[in-house]
C-alpha cells in the first residue's frame, strides 16, 4: 500500500515548456530485466574525453555545447555566463535526462531521426508506462490518507468583494478619501459629497487573489488583503483615480473528503507519476555512463 503520510508540495500549474512528463509504476523491474544487457554502469577508467564543443556523453552520445545554451536560454532567458549554478545544473540534467529516453526508445525498436522524432521517442517511451498508473482507481482507503496529510491542497481559496467608485477631477485625491473611511465618514455620505461615480475597473462579483490580479497590481492586492470590510485603498488608472471598498470577505476553508473526491484522486495520481518521474530516470542513470565536461555542472 502507497504510504501518503508525507505532506507533499502542490504541483505548479505551468511546467517549463521542455519538461519531461515521465509517469511510471511498476514497470521498473520489468524494463531493467529487459535492458541489462544493452548498457553497463559507469565505468571511471573506460571515460573518454569529452568531444570538442561538448558538454556531456551519455553512454557515448555527446550532448553538445549550443544545445545546451539554447535549453539554458529556453528555460531561463539568461546567457550561459550569467546563469545560477541552480540554472545550469537543471538545464543539464533535463538534457542528460531526455538522451536517456531516447536511447531508451532505441532499445525497444523505435525509429529515429532527427529532432522531431526524438521527442515523439520520448513521448513513446511515457506513453508505454504511463497506462499502469494511470488506469488505477484509488478506492477511499488510499485516498483518505492522502487527503488528511495534504488538507492544504483541498483549501478553496477565501473570496473578497470590492466597490469601486471613480473619483471626479477637482473632488480631492482618492487617498484622501480613504483616510476619510477610515476616520469613520459613512461611504453614503463620501459618495454624495465628493460625487463618487460606479466604475468597473475591478469587477462587481467576488474575486479571489487569482482574478483579482488580473486587474490590479500586486501591490494593490496585497493592500486589500490586509483590509478589513468598509476600509478602501486609492488606485490610479488610465481614467483617472479610484476607490476601491472592501465590501466583504468570506475566509478559506477546507471542504469535506466527498466533496473534493475527484480532486483528491487526480492529485493523488499525479503524486504517484511524479515519484516515478524521479524512480525511472534514476534506473536509466544508474546503467549509463555519464561524462560532463568541466564547470558545465556546479
């Protein structure tokens, strides 16, 4: 039975664009009885000097030097000589790790040719294991545990509503209408007073933090996060300056087992590809001979 017991991070929405998604389980002994032969461990006296231009071999496959500094650009948007030692590692290891799946392919009878078709291998080679885990159907008993050791996950995020009111030209500046919330002026009378007009710079619905930022600055949002109902914070925007009111807020909370069931079944799939990610490829670096030239990885 899987042990959940360990809170595990939520899973970034977007991945970087050449991550490699490698879901696997069970299937390791199984391909290893079938590739011992093809590779060998790494061998420290069979090393060879890396190839002019290289930056790593891979079971005798050089990964050249522009392909490596167009994944570092890719992924980081940095020059090779200004990466973080953090950048370049992970750009060499998601190098390192896709010739491993490729060679993989190459085991098992799928063509190659050129890079196109290297990453249709990569993609054949997931997709050959990806069905085991992902035909499972974790019944309650799998999936409660998972549930109460990553609550955090299930929180629906608290919700807020805002008025926004436009401040006229000439009617005092919005911040100064703030103050005047917050030094106890009824909002009726503000809005009488200074002509206050319905604007929809912020829309009239409750807002999360996600649709919120759509609109407003992150600095703007963080300001309202810290107000309490019929406080206001005074925004600029390209018709002139608003007043946005805390109206409402309803705080986070987590939802039962059966109402996030669902959830709780892809996420607790998704952990389990995850791991394999990380098992998979340790199985293919652990049979290859793996070389890197010198200051290329910290």
């Amino acid at each position: 039975m899987d042990d959940f017991s360990l809170v595990v991070p939520a899973v970034p929405v977007a991945r970087a664009r050449r991550s490699l998604r490698l879901f696997a389980a069970g299937a390791v002994a199984g391909l290893a009885l079938a590739a011992a032969s093809l590779f060998t461990g790494p061998e420290a006296g069979d090393r060879q000097a890396l190839p002019a231009g290289g930056v790593a071999r891979v079971n005798g496959v050089a990964i050249g030097r522009d392909s490596y500094e167009k994944l570092l650009r890719n992924l980081y948007n940095v020059a090779p000589a200004d990466a973080a030692p953090a950048q370049r590692k992970d750009t060499l290891r998601r190098l390192i790790d896709e010739e491993l799946l490729v060679q993989r392919g190459l085991e098992v009878g799928l063509p190659t040719t050129e890079l196109a078709v290297r990453e249709a291998i990569v993609t054949a080679v997931i997709d050959n294991i990806d069905a085991d885990v992902l035909a499972e159907q974790p019944d309650d008993a799998k999936l409660r545990p998972f549930f109460e050791a990553n609550r955090s996950r299930f929180v629906d995020p608290g919700t807020f509503s805002v008025r926004d009111l436009r401040v006229p030209a000439g009617a005092g500046t919005a911040d100064r209408a703030a103050r005047g919330l917050a030094a106890g002026e009824p909002l009726t009378e503000m809005v009488a007073r200074l002509g206050l007009v319905p604007a929809t710079l912020v829309p009239d619905t409750p807002l999360t933090d996600l649709t919120a930022g759509a609109t407003l600055s992150p600095d703007a949002l963080a300001a309202l996060t810290r107000l309490s109902p019929g406080q206001a914070i005074a925004v600029t925007a390209d018709d002139g300056e608003h007043l946005l009111v805390l109206t409402a807020r309803e705080t986070s909370a987590v939802p039962d087992f059966a109402a996030v069931r669902d959830r709780v079944a892809r996420d607790y799939l998704r952990v389990k590809v995850d791991r394999a990610q990380t098992d998979y490829l340790a199985f293919l670096r652990g049979r290859a001979e793996i070389a890197v030239a010198a200051g290329i990885e910290p």
